[in-house]
C-alpha cells in the first residue's frame, strides 16, 4: 500500500472542507499525514484470520430496558413549560 499522499489531494481536501491552509501550513500536514497513513499501514501486518469481526475484549450484553406502556403527562402540563403553544402544540418560530 502506498502511503504517498499529494500535495493537490490535501488541497483538494482541505478545499473540499472549507479550509484555507498556506504553503507552510500544507507541507507540514504532508508530513503529519503521511506519518498517519504509515501507522495505518502497520495494521495490515497483523494477522486477523481467525479473528471474529464483532469481536470485543470484555463481555458485552444489552443494556436496555423493556419498553414499557406508560401514561404520559397531560396535555396541559406538558404546554405550560412552552412559551408558546395553540392549546394543542408548541408554537415555534418558523425556520427556513
């Protein structure tokens, strides 16, 4: 794998995001990046055959709790904590 990375492919990243990055500022995420992509790579070294995908170190079960059928709070309640409401439903500001 190459772990080469251009300097018009992190211009055209940091283009894509929005970022205004110097000259200076672009060799040395060259390097940085380059140092990531060498450490990722020391990842294919290792064996994962036989290794299970979803595999954890510790014993992992379901923390949820049953859903249970409950009363909710009344209407009422509920649209005395809006500043604004129709009797019904929250009255908000539209957004566009």
């Amino acid at each position: 794998m190459s772990n080469k990375i251009t300097l018009q492919e992190i211009k055209k990243v940091a283009d894509l995001a929005r970022l205004d990055i110097n000259d200076d500022e672009l060799s040395e995420i060259s390097i940085q990046l380059a140092g990531i992509l060498e450490y990722i790579d020391k990842l294919n070294e290792v064996d994962t055959t036989d290794i299970i995908p979803t595999f954890h170190t510790i014993d992992l079960k379901n923390v949820f709790r049953k859903d249970v059928v409950k009363e909710s709070l009344p209407l009422e309640h509920v649209l005395n904590n809006s500043p604004q409401n129709d009797g019904e439903t929250f009255i908000v500001p539209r957004i566009i």
